[in-house]
C-alpha cells in the first residue's frame, strides 16, 4: 500500500491539468466526470489504504519517497508523503467529503460558463490540501499550505465580474499571509535550531535540545500559532472568512469542512511536541480558542445572511478545536474536526440548494415555509442543524463538543474560566441554529420556489446527514460505554489527555451541557416561534439595535483593522510615492518615451524615405570597411 499513498493527490492533480490544459474545449459531462470523478477515484483510494491501514496497522506509518527534492551541503529536502493515523483521519475527510461537495457541484455549477474553470481550482485545492497533511517534512507543507491559500482567492473571487467578490478574495489573501509570514519565521528558527525540517526528526530531537518553557522553543511555538490563526480564522485575523462567502456555495462548503480552515488545527497537532515544550503557546492556543468561539457564536446570532450565519459557525467551531489543542485534549480537537466536517458540509450545501431554489436570495428573513416544499433539504438541514447544536446522544456534535466541555474544565492545562466560556458558547451555538432552522423553514413563504435541486444535489446531503448522526458513536463519554475507538487511533499519533485528579464528576458535566443545549434551543424557539413580541420590542430599543449593529459587524473587527493597519499603511505610502527611487523609474520611462518619440520620426510612411534610408545604412558600412 506504501506506493498507492502518492496516487491520492495525483489523481486531483491530473485533473486540474486536464481541465486546465484543455477543459475551455471539453463538454460539460466529461468536464463533471473529470473534476469529481478524480476526488472521487482518490476518495476510494483513501479508503482501500485506510482499511489496510486498519487491519494491519504499520509500526509507525505508511512513507512513501518520490524524488529528492533539494539536496545542498547542509539541507536536503525530498518529496515524501507519509501516512499515519492523524494524516489518515484528514485525507479521509479531504478525499470523501471533498467527493460528495464535488459531485453536489456538477449539477450546481451546471449553468456557469466558467464551469472548467471550477473544477480546475477545486481539483488543485484538493490536491494542495492532500499535499500539506500527507508532507513528511515542513517545506513540503508549506507548498500545500501555500497552494490552499492561493487556490481559496481564485475560488472566492471566482466571480470575479463583481467588485466585491474581487476584495473578499484580495482580504482572505491578505490576512492569511499574516499568518504565513509568521509561520515561515517559524520554520526558519526551527531549520536553525534543529538544522532540519523533518517532521519526525523535530518531534523526536525537540525535547532533548529545548528547554521546557524556554524564549526560543515558545517564540517558535507561537509563530506556528499565528501561521494556524491566519488559516483557520481565529482572533484577530478571522475577518475574512465572513467574507468569503462570496463564492460559491460548494466553495464554502469545501473551504469551512474539509480544506483551508481545518489547515491550522492540523498544524498545531502535528507540531504537539512544539507546543508541549512551551505551556505559554498552550495556554495562549486554549484562550484564542475560547474567545473565538464566544465572539464568533454571538455575531452569528444576528446575521440575517444564511451563509454568514455558517461562515461565523465555522469559525466558533474551529475555537473549540483550538480550546481543545490548548488544554492538551488533543484527540477531542481532532474528533471534533470529524464530526464538524460532516455536519458543516452538510449545511453549506442545503443552504446552497435554498439558495439556487429561491432565485439566489440569501436573506433568511425573505425565506420561511420551506419545511413542506423542499421536504429533503429540510430534513437534511435539520439533522446538520441538531448535529451543530449538539442535541445529546442522537447527533455526531454532542458526543465531539461533549469531550471538549469536559477537557476544557478537567485536562491539565483545563480551567473552570475556560469551560464556562466554552458552555456560554454551546448555549449560543443552539440558539442560533435554532433560530436559523425556525426562520428559514417554518412560517409563511416570502420568496416562490423556482426549480427544486435534483437528485445529483440531494444524495450528497442525505449521505451528510446520516453521518452528521451516526459519526459520533466511534466515541462515547468514558462514564456511558467503553467505545473509544477515534481516540484509540489518534493516540498512536498524538499523546493521551491528561485529566486532573480533583473537580466534579464527568456525568455532573453531561448533565449540565445537555440542559444548556436544550435551554438554548428552547430560547430561540420561544423568540422566534412561539411568541415573537419581544423580538419586535428589542428591535425598537435603541440600545439593543446598537448592541445588535456591533455584533453584526463582527465586534468591529474590520473597522479595527482598518484604523490600527490599513489606514496607516495608505497614509505612508501615499507620502512615499515621490521618492527616490519612483522619480528614477519616473526618469527612465520618461527617457524611453522620448527615445521612442525621436525614432519614430523615421516611421512615416514613405517608402522612398526607406529605401533612401537602406542605401544610406549601405553606402555608411561600405565606408567603414575601406577606410578599415
């Protein structure tokens, strides 16, 4: 099986290139059958690999060595891909989901006339995602980590005719370079202090050359952090993925599950030993984490937009991933990306299919009374709906958010501050998918129907919502049944949780998420169903219509940047643009221009004047010669 693993994004690579290359001259059903059927080879690949993997797991991974890549007198670099059970649950996430989000996107897409071009980037963004979760060392990651960030600007501006989804692709570009900038440092330092990018040779030489806690081992575990951040959009720099719902739904749906945002949970659970060394990185990870979420979850209650109700989910979702890696729940983090993927998928898509029926109308408040009309959107968004909220013991959410409340309060580096912020944000988390499911299905219908999505988009979601419910039984509550099947397989990768001796019983904590959860649900059912009175009376308060503008506006994130980096930024380079070396460049263009000017005089037409110019040019170089 070892000479398989690099088959997996080849395949997706050779249909980027066949689209790419040839795809303006194929039609439209081979192009469908190229773009999904590439993920999808590669998908049952992943699971052929995985079974084997499963069945006779290997001392350590699966490695497999294509080509020497760099080879200098102190640094070599090859192109090896190594599988082992964390890079098998991601490419089983990449591959499969990635398939259903493709094949739903052969019938969305259908009427797009840059329908080649689409798949040509999904297919190249699947294959630089394959590339950074199966690399064997840093550099080669970071080729993928660089090819997800290039291949998420093209498909967020893929409608690049309009102006804003131009400058929602420019800012996700450059917010994640922030990231990227940092997280290159990292490896710089890293190279310098280890003199290697191996990644199983970092983790094994980290904790014999570093310091517990030292200023080197924590500066380069918190450049990794902030090469995390940028990719998974967490605080500060999460303002851009709200607005990358200007691409397609398909694009969401493949950027918030699979790809892109899930890049950096998986970079600070590869690194683990990095992170281990320094409990400031830790402590750091679990409280940007905690914040996300809250800050994410409330501005997510507000949104009248249903895919920036999704994209704000997304980026509470990853906080709870990132609260888990902080405290050293490291299985729960990765069981959590799992389930999130379904579930998350699963949304992106449904809402692209209400989207596509209600003649592209994204406003939820000119939606309602869909329930009976589009009977299998509905039941599937529903089951995402409850898996989001974590309804107990029926969906794949409760048992993955479940782990992470109980981590957050008793892991070793867990604390009660942590847990009561990650509890406020299940509640909120309930609240508004229960506000988002009563407003969009039930109630009178604001927007006709136009064509209801067909088959090819129907059956992508009904296998998400089976999974976005059955998923979680991998992996119960220690107190409920002894199933620990997920965590048993990360753990030959990632190290066990630490659970302190000292706090309440674990049942103490289920009992307490559960009410929460319900209590939420309920509250955005009595708001928005039952009696919606005091809706309409806080929408008339001028204080709440304040509180409501500045959580819809994302707490001010943007504006924030915009006057601490961008406007400084404008205001310099402004200043600066008659310098030195703009009036040099100035001079040779102008230089140039009256060269050219000057010459062109002999270019007038006149073909005696040409002729008159080659016997002179004649008559000069035969002088030359007989006076030489």
């Amino acid at each position: 099986m070892n000479n398989l693993i690099a088959f997996i994004p080849a395949l997706p690579l050779i249909g980027f290139l066949i689209l790419s290359l040839a795809g303006r001259r194929l039609p439209k059903q081979l192009i469908a059958w190229i773009g999904a059927g590439t993920v999808s080879l590669a998908a049952i690949l992943t699971i052929i690999i995985g079974i084997q993997f499963l069945q006779n797991p290997p001392d350590n991974a699966y490695t497999q060595t294509l080509w020497q890549w760099i080879k200098t007198e102190n640094f070599s670099c090859a192109i090896n891909f190594r599988m082992d059970a964390l890079s098998l649950v991601f490419v089983f996430i990449i591959t499969f989901v990635g398939a259903l989000i493709h094949i739903y996107s052969t019938a969305f897409m259908h009427d797009d006339r840059d329908y080649a071009r689409f798949f040509a980037s999904m297919n190249l963004f699947v294959c630089s995602m394959l590339i950074l979760v199966l690399a064997d060392n840093l550099l080669l990651m970071y080729l993928g980590w660089e090819g997800v960030g290039l291949c998420s600007y093209l498909l967020i501006g893929f409608w690049y005719e309009t102006l804003a989804n131009v400058q929602a692709a420019n800012k996700a570009f450059y917010i994640t370079r922030i990231g990227d900038t940092a997280m290159a440092i990292g490896l710089f330092l890293l190279f310098k202090e280890l003199g290697t990018l191996n990644i199983p040779d970092i983790l094994n030489n980290s904790t014999t050359h570093f310091t517990q806690g030292s200023a080197r081992i924590t500066t380069i575990a918190l450049l990794l952090l902030a090469g995390g951040m940028g990719k998974s959009a967490q605080l500060p720099l999460q303002t851009w993925l709200p607005d990358a719902m200007a691409g397609p739904s398909p694009v969401s749906a493949l950027i918030h599950a699979a790809t892109m945002v899930t890049a950096g949970v998986y970079l600070i659970a590869r690194m683990h030993t990095i992170f281990e060394l320094s409990p400031l990185a830790m402590s750091i990870t679990a409280v940007v984490g905690a914040v996300t979420l809250f800050v994410a979850g409330t501005s997510a209650m507000v949104q009248t937009d249903i895919k920036r109700i999704l994209a704000y989910s997304t980026i509470s979702q990853i906080g709870y991933m990132f609260l888990a890696l902080g405290v050293g729940a490291w299985s729960a983090a990765i069981f959590h990306f799992f389930t999130h993927a379904f579930f998350k998928a699963l949304l992106f898509l449904a809402a692209g299919a209400v989207i596509e029926s209600l003649h592209h109308e994204h406003n939820i408040f000119r939606m309602g009374g869909l329930k009976n009309r589009m009977p299998v959107v509905f039941w599937t968004f529903l089951a995402g709906s409850a898996a989001l909220a974590a309804l107990p013991f029926i969906t794949a959410g409760f048992f993955s958010k479940d782990q992470i409340l109980f981590y957050s309060w008793t892991a070793d580096n867990g604390h009660p501050i942590l847990w009561v912020v990650a509890l406020l944000g299940a509640y909120i988390t309930a609240f508004y998918t229960t506000r988002l499911m009563i407003i969009v299905f039930w109630g009178e219908m604001k927007t006709p129907i136009g064509h209801p999505p067909g088959r090819v988009m129907t059956v992508p979601l009904i296998i998400l919502a089976v999974l976005s419910v059955i998923a979680g039984f991998v992996e119960w509550p220690h107190n409920m049944m002894h199933v620990t099947l997920f965590s048993d397989l990360v753990q030959k990768v990632l190290p066990a949780t630490i659970v302190q001796e000292t706090g309440p019983s674990e049942i103490i904590f289920e009992l307490i998420a559960i009410a929460t959860t319900l209590l939420g649900i309920y509250t955005g059912y009595s708001l928005y169903y039952r009696d919606t009175r005091l809706i309409e009376q806080w929408r008339q308060m001028p204080e709440m219509r304040d509180v409501r503008n500045f959580l819809y506006k994302g707490w001010g994130f943007d504006w924030l940047n915009n006057l601490i980096f961008v406007r400084p930024f404008v205001y310099l380079t402004s200043i600066n643009k008659s310098d030195f070396f703009d009036q040099l460049y100035k001079g040779i263009a102008s230089g140039s221009r009256k060269l050219n000017e000057s010459f062109s005089v002999s270019q007038n037409g006149s073909l005696r004047w040409y002729v008159a110019g080659v016997l002179i040019g004649i008559l000069f170089i035969l002088t030359l010669q007989l006076m030489l």
